[in-house]
C-alpha cells in the first residue's frame, strides 16, 4: 500500500487504498493508514473517499497518524469542514499545554531554591 502511494497518482491509490482500510487483518489496515498519510505528505491533498475514510475510522488507532499527517501537509483552505475543526482543536490544546508546561517551569524553580535554601540553613545549625 505504502509503495502504491509513493508510485501512482492519488485517484489511482485512493480506490485501493480505501480497499485496504477495510481488510480485517490489522497489519494491513495499519498499512493502508499509513499510506492515506504518505500520500497526504506526498501530494499536499486526499480524495473526497480518503478524507472520508479517516473521518470514519477517526482519530485514534489506525487512523491518528493519517490524520496527523493530513492536518500537517494538506492546507488549511483544503481540508473539509471536519479536518478543519480538528486542527483548531489541536492547536488550541497544544497552545495551552505550552502555556501550562512554560507557567511550571517557574514554580518548579522556585520550589527548588526554596529547598536548597532551607538545606543550607538546616547545615548552618
């Protein structure tokens, strides 16, 4: 499946692709995800199917790292209306676990003199 998106164009893949989502051995469904993420990388879009696909398998499981994939290298303006709300979501939560990870560093810190502080005085006695 891998070596279908990186050799043929995306209508040829996605047919088979999609084919491939729906096999009932795990290995090559997680095959077949992976390869919606290579062409997403590779051609900057998916089909109507590809896109509908990973909406159906959601994200999660198989498809989180398609989805990835798509919500980092199909642009904004060419993602559908679910891909769309899904990268808003994402942003936003990544903002604010930036700002939560960045506002601990500081307390840890001061937690940190405030230990060696006392250790120094307990020594002093």
């Amino acid at each position: 499946m891998i070596g279908l998106a990186f050799q043929c164009a995306l209508e040829e893949a996605s047919p088979r692709i999609i084919r491939a989502m729906r096999l009932s051995d795990p290995n090559q469904r997680g095959f077949a995800f992976t390869a919606a993420g290579t062409a997403a990388r590779l051609h900057g879009r998916l089909t109507p199917e590809l896109y509908e696909a990973l909406r159906a398998e959601g994200p999660g499981g198989f498809a989180e790292h398609a989805i990835r994939d798509t919500l980092t290298f199909v642009p904004f303006r060419e993602l559908p209306p679910w891909f769309k709300r899904r990268k808003i979501v994402t942003g936003v939560r990544n903002k604010l676990e930036s700002w939560w990870l960045r506002s601990t560093e500081p307390i840890s810190d001061a937690v940190s003199a405030l230990r060696r502080r006392r250790s120094r005085g307990d020594r002093a006695r």
